[in-house]
C-alpha cells in the first residue's frame, strides 16, 4: 500500500501479511495498524496524524518515522519485533501527546533521536514491570526534548 500526497480519514491496516507500506506527505487523522506482520520496510513520512495506534504489528524488515507530526495519542503496543538486522527508526518528529511504549520488544538496532516529546513518553520508564520496552540489540536514543521516563500510572490521559 502506498499513500502519497492525501487525506485520508480512517486508515486501518489489519491481520493480515502486508508486502509494503509507505505513507509520504499525507494528513491522516486516525490510523490503526493491528494485528500485521510486515515483510517489507515500513517508511512513514513528512506526514500528519491525529491518531496513530500500531498495536500487534510485527515490523520485521524494519520500520522509519521520520518527518512528521502526531497530534494525539501514538501507541505502539504488543509489537516491534524487527529482525536482528533491521533498524526501527524514528527521528525528527513531533509528538504532541503521550507516546506510549507499552509491551513492545525490540531485537534489532531501535533509533529514537531528534524528537519533540511535549506530553511524554514510557519509552524508558516502566522499569519494573514486565510491559517495559524490551531491546535486544544496540539502542540510539539521543537528541530528544521530553520525559522518556514515564511509568504507565503517569502517563497523561488525554487524546
């Protein structure tokens, strides 16, 4: 699936092995990827969300966020799971509200720089529980502005 230059109000993505996805220049107010395997690259970019929950989404041969700008609540729950030689990058992006990290694992190299975090992220905290995000591979987080340390209990609860 490809996705250039739109708007788009509802994008569900769901259970099923997907072979490509690239979101470029969109505004896309409220996304759902659940349940998916991705057996290619995931590039989203230089795009606007007002809602984006990636929840069970295996982002095996890597996924980059790169560019944009979320609006609400971003969750990526259950998921990650990018092989040993496939980055997760997410970088110079914008996140307005809670970004939200739960019970994702990580195995191959994470990279999370140059973010805005204005509400908050648990990407760091929930240390002493078992939801905490898991990494099993080298982790970049640098350059960000914002608490990376929230534990679940203290993550605001607006949109």
């Amino acid at each position: 699936m490809v996705y250039r230059n739109t708007i788009i109000d509802m994008l569900d993505v769901e259970l099923k092995p997907l072979d490509e996805l690239l979101i470029d220049n969109c505004i896309i107010h409220n996304m759902v990827i659940a349940g998916c395997e991705f057996i290619h690259s995931v590039v989203i970019k230089d795009s606007v969300f007002d809602v984006f929950n990636a929840i069970g989404a295996w982002f095996t041969k890597g996924l980059l966020i790169k560019g944009c700008i979320f609006k609400g609540r971003t969750t990526f729950e259950a998921g990650g799971h990018n092989d040993p030689d496939h980055k997760v990058i997410i970088e110079n992006n914008i996140f307005i509200s809670p970004l939200d990290f739960f019970d994702v694992w990580y195995k191959g190299p994470f990279v999370f720089r140059h973010n805005i975090v204005l509400a908050g992220s648990n990407l760091l905290g929930n240390q002493d529980t078992c939801t905490k995000a898991g990494f099993d591979s080298t982790v970049e987080i640098e350059n960000n502005i914002g608490n990376l340390y929230l534990n679940e209990a203290d993550m605001p609860s607006y949109p």
